[in-house]
C-alpha cells in the first residue's frame, strides 16, 4: 500500500477560469512546507480570496479497510 500527501491548489484568476494543480509528498510535513511556500509566492502577485490550497491524505489500494 502506498500512502501519499496531496496538495491541491486551486487559484481563481480574474477572468474566472480555475487553475488547479496537484503535487504529490510523502510526509505531511513536506506538504504543508509546501503549502506555505505556495501561498508566500501566489500572495505577492495575487488576491488569495479566492485561493484554496490544502493536502490530502491518498491511500492506494488496498486501503486500510480493506484488509
């Protein structure tokens, strides 16, 4: 089983069209390092109102209920 941190970035820019990316870390320590990083860098050019930026715990089959 893999176990994998998502972080999900989704940017609406003025025109209204969403900009989402997704990277994927290893530990949640990677994840929300990256986070901050991400959200320093887009508030300098940005609104970030309209900014979501998260991780997400991904598990890969089997999961843990299914054992």
């Amino acid at each position: 089983m893999e176990i994998a941190w998502l972080l999900y970035i989704l940017v609406f820019f003025g025109n209204g069209e969403p900009k989402l990316d997704i990277q994927k870390y290893s530990t949640l320590q990677e994840c929300e390092s990256e986070s901050i990083r991400v959200r320093k860098e887009l508030a300098q050019v940005y609104d970030l109102t309209d900014a979501q930026i998260y991780c997400c715990l991904l598990y890969t089959s089997p999961s843990p209920r299914d054992s």
